[in-house]
C-alpha cells in the first residue's frame, strides 16, 4: 500500500496546495502569536521584507559558511506569505494599525492563493511548465527582478504606461516561490 502510493504522481496543481498549505499554516500560527500586526505595512515596506528574504536566499546559495542556520526554505515561504500579504493590503486599500479577526486573516489569504493559483494554472498551461527546468537561482533573480519593477513602479507614483501592475507583480512571486519549494520538495533543488 505504501509503494502504491508514494508511486502516485502528484499533480502540479496537488503540488502546489500542498506547498501553499505550509506557508499559509505558519501564516496562521503568526497571526494567532502576533495578531495582524502587518497591516501596518505599506507596499514599500512588504517589498523591503520580500526584498531581504531573496537576497537572503541569494547569500546562502553562494555562501560555504554561515554563521546563521536559516534554511532555503523557511526563506521561500517567507517570501510568499509576504507576497500574500502584499496582495492583502492590496485588496484592503489602506495600510494602518487594525486587527483583523484570524478567520478574516485567513479568508483574505485564501483569496489571494487563489488568484495566484488561477494565473499558475493558466500560465502552465500556455508554457508545458517550463518551470521545472529552472533553477533555483533564477527563481530568486526573477523575484528580485519583480520587486525592482515594483520600486519603479511605486517611484512612478503607482502609474504604468504598458505594464503589469504591483498585484501581478506579487502573484509572480508567489508562483516562483511556490516553484522553487516544489522543486525543493522533488529533491531537485538544495534546501
């Protein structure tokens, strides 16, 4: 019965809950420890948190030593659950100092998991999962790349001419985070 079922494929969609479903379970467990406290955050500011994660990211992908046992992962799911929250505040207009009750915390993040799967699930479709070729570090650099767009874009007092704007910016990065713990989980990334 084991062997049956480690042998099940899991598909990219069942992946990507599964991955979802850690991040969003710390999530909840931090807003049980730490009430909202997020919602203070402007766009800038989530985009400086998400900014440090992949540098950090970066540092222990070239780094032989480290004084510091953080690992790829914890990074990566720090990096969609403050994409998540990025979309959040989005959503609610207005960065400010709230509580929001656990529940509504939790739906709200449902509801921007969903809109990221719903472009994952397009965009693997339109590109046969390209994705899986990818390397680790070029998920970081993309998500770097997006939050320098994002910069600019917040620099361009929230106005584009032709481009994405910052929520599709945010999906972007959780989809290529939620990738690289994918991979991780396949053992074809380093943790």
């Amino acid at each position: 019965m084991i062997n049956e079922i480690s042998a099940i494929k899991m598909t990219t969609e069942q992946q990507f809950d599964k991955a979802i479903e850690s991040c969003k379970n710390i999530f909840l467990k931090k807003t049980i420890d730490y009430g909202t406290a997020w919602r203070v955050l402007r766009t800038v500011s989530v985009i400086d948190q998400i900014f440090i994660k992949a540098l950090r990211i970066r540092n222990i992908q070239s780094l032989t030593e480290r004084k510091i046992e953080d690992d790829v992962v914890s990074e990566f799911i720090g990096i969609i659950n403050y994409a998540i929250i990025g979309l959040i505040q989005l959503d609610l207009q207005n960065a400010m100092v709230e509580e929001l009750p656990v529940q509504q915390a939790s739906d709200l993040y449902n509801k921007a998991v969903h809109e990221a799967k719903h472009v994952m699930m397009n965009k693997n479709h339109d590109y046969g999962e390209a994705w899986r070729e990818m390397s680790q570090e070029s998920f970081v650099d993309l998500i770097l790349m997006k939050l320098l767009r994002v910069r600019q874009i917040l620099n361009n007092d929230g106005k584009t001419l032709i481009s994405e704007g910052i929520d599709a910016n945010y999906v972007d990065i959780i989809n290529y985070a939620t990738f690289a713990l994918i991979l991780i989980d396949e053992g074809k990334h380093k943790k």
